[in-house]
C-alpha cells in the first residue's frame, strides 16, 4: 500500500439531495467476493468520514495483468500493485452541466455545485495481490481487503501517509473503521499495517 493514490485530491463531503451511492464491480476470477458486503463497508466509512447526501464512489476488483498495466500506466511502476486510489475534484465550478448551459441571458445564473452529485472517486482493488500478501500484513484474506478498501477510501477522501505523522494517523483511521464496521470489536493479534519483509 505504499503508492496507492496516483492524484491529490481534497473533495467536497456533502453532495445534493440523495444518498451515498456505492457502484461495484468484480472483473476477476481469483477470489468469490461478496460484493454487498464490501459495498456496505464503503458506504459505513463514507458516512463516518462525514460524507452525505448524493455521492458517488465507484469500488473495482481486477485481476493482476490489468493492476500491473494500471499501475505502469499511472505510478509509472511495473507491477501489480495491491490498490489504487483515483480521487476526483467533486465538482468543478467551471463545469457546464448540460444542454441548456450555453445560457445567453446577460447575466447567467451562477452554477449552484451543493445541488449535484459528490463525485467522489474510484478505488481499484486487486484480490490476487491480497491472498499474496495476507498472512505478512493483514493476517488473512478477508481482512486484507477490508484494509485495502478502507485505505483506497481514505485516499479518495484526501488523507495520505506521506509523513511519518500522517502515516500514524491514516493508520488511525484504518483501525477505528475496521473495527467498527468490518471486526465489530478490537483489532486482532496479528493484524498489521506494515508488511514484513521475508528474508531469503
């Protein structure tokens, strides 16, 4: 999980009026994934960071020759990498929504982004990558990808670990949601944010 945000991002957390809206997608054979589990997981931390009404993240399980090329194509790296964070400008005021945007009236109307939707991302996830490194990080599978969810989240939503500080705190943050909403109780024994390194 070392480079897993290829853009820098600090979104807007309230979107429009609706609710938070978690598109999933499995493109890969490795691991049976419950996808309404992992979609209810997003949505829990999404809520708990603070985000509200009509917003959007878009969670994709890919396989490991198209996370090599992803990771090649936007951290210039040629491997297949565990996650991958693509956070969005929610909403620019620049944007021209429509067809009827091209006003000609001497004053146009100022566009109004509280009533359209938080755009607020893509995380991009790779199973194979998980079961690899699972028993020297995570501990197992499922929390693997528990993590690997809650870090991509994190990422979208802005947060980084790219001091010493802010490392401590995104670990933080990781722990207070798995184990609110994927453990229901304290972290166990040998879940770990670092992974070992395997002499050879």
């Amino acid at each position: 999980m070392a480079d897993s945000r290829p853009g820098s991002s600090k979104p807007r957390r309230i979107g429009g009026d609706g609710e938070i809206e978690v598109f999933m997608a499995d493109e890969q054979t490795d691991v049976l994934l419950d996808l309404s589990r992992w979609q209810t997981l997003a949505q829990q931390v999404l809520r708990a960071e603070g985000v509200k009404g009509s917003s959007e993240l878009t969670v994709m399980f890919i396989d490991e020759s198209t996370m090599a090329e992803m990771n090649k194509q936007y951290m210039g790296k040629s491997y297949a990498t565990d996650v991958l964070s693509f956070p969005l400008d929610a909403v620019e005021a620049t944007r021209t929504p429509g067809p009827g945007a091209m006003s000609k009236s001497p004053e146009p109307s100022p566009l109004d982004v509280s009533d359209l939707p938080l755009l607020l991302g893509d995380v991009v996830i790779c199973p194979s990558v998980a079961i690899a490194q699972a028993p020297r990080h995570a501990g197992n599978v499922d929390d693997e990808i528990a993590l690997l969810l809650v870090h991509g989240i994190l990422h979208v939503l802005g947060n980084d670990h790219d001091t010493p500080e802010a490392e401590a705190a995104m670990h933080a943050l990781e722990r207070k949601h798995l184990e609110a909403f994927h453990w229901g109780h304290e972290t166990p024994v040998g879940f770990r944010h670092i992974q070992e390194v395997e002499n050879s």
